[in-house]
C-alpha cells in the first residue's frame, strides 16, 4: 500500500466583519490610537538615537537633535489640536486607513484623518522628550566618547 502525502488545505480566512457601509469593526477606540502612537513614538526615538550617530560632528549632531525636538514640539501640538478636533466632529464614525475606500462624501475624509493625526500627534510628544534627552546627552558627553562625536 502506497502512500501519498497531501498538504493539508489552508483553512479559508474569514472575511473581516463590517459595517453596512463597508467599515471595518470593530471602530477604532482612543485608547488604542493613543497606545499605538506611544508605541510608534519609542520606536521612533530609537531611530533617531541610531541616526544621530551618523552625523558625525558635535555641533551638527547637537543642532540636528535640537532641530528635530523643535519640529516634534511644533508639529505634536498642531497634530493634537487637528486630529482631536477631527474626532470630535466625527461623533463616533471613525476609520481606519484601510477603510478609506468607504469615503462618499466630501466631509467623510475627516473620520479618516482625525485618528490619524492623533496618532502622529502623539508619536511626536513623545518624540519630542526623547529629542532633548539625546540633546542633553550628547551636550555632556566627555569629549573623546563616541557619543561626543568628532
């Protein structure tokens, strides 16, 4: 008796539950914007520590920290006041980027728009402390360190 190996078949996935409209469900919550953005903030002062190493000079790479803490500044309070003002208008029928293909209407693109400008807005607050804390570091820094810079 001879016998066949098969693979067993991929189970089918289940199409993601929506709304009348085509939205996906369940809604986005604050909550999770709001992690999800604090999250992709740490992430993100990561990177800058490792880019900030690429430039090599100490008053380059003090003048770019700063300059990237003054745009994280600037740009967290406009993204916040934008994007939560945008959910608040929304009351409620907030999307998802993937759901952008559910747009009707000329004002729809604001249930798109406000929880994602919360969420960069908060990606950039929390930019911004992580941005003068490698400042300070690189000011103090001995000066034959690696942190230091040429």
């Amino acid at each position: 008796m001879t016998r066949s190996t098969q693979r067993p078949r991929p189970e089918p996935v289940p199409a993601p539950m929506t709304d009348a409209d085509g939205v996906r469900l369940p809604r986005l919550r604050f909550t999770d914007v709001v992690v999800r953005g604090a999250v992709q903030g740490v992430a993100a002062v990561v990177l800058l520590a490792v880019v900030s190493l690429f430039v090599a000079d100490h008053h380059d790479r003090e003048t770019f920290l700063a300059v990237v803490a003054g745009f994280s500044m600037v740009g967290s309070g406009v993204c916040l006041v934008f994007g939560g003002f945008f959910w608040a208008v929304c009351r409620g029928d907030v999307r998802r980027w993937r759901d952008w293909r559910t747009i009707t209407g000329q004002t729809d693109a604001v249930t798109v728009m406000g929880p994602a400008l919360f969420r960069l807005g908060v990606l950039a607050l929390v930019l911004f402390p992580g941005a003068i804390g490698l400042y300070h570091l690189v000011d103090i820094a001995p000066y034959d360190s690696w942190l230091y810079g040429s």
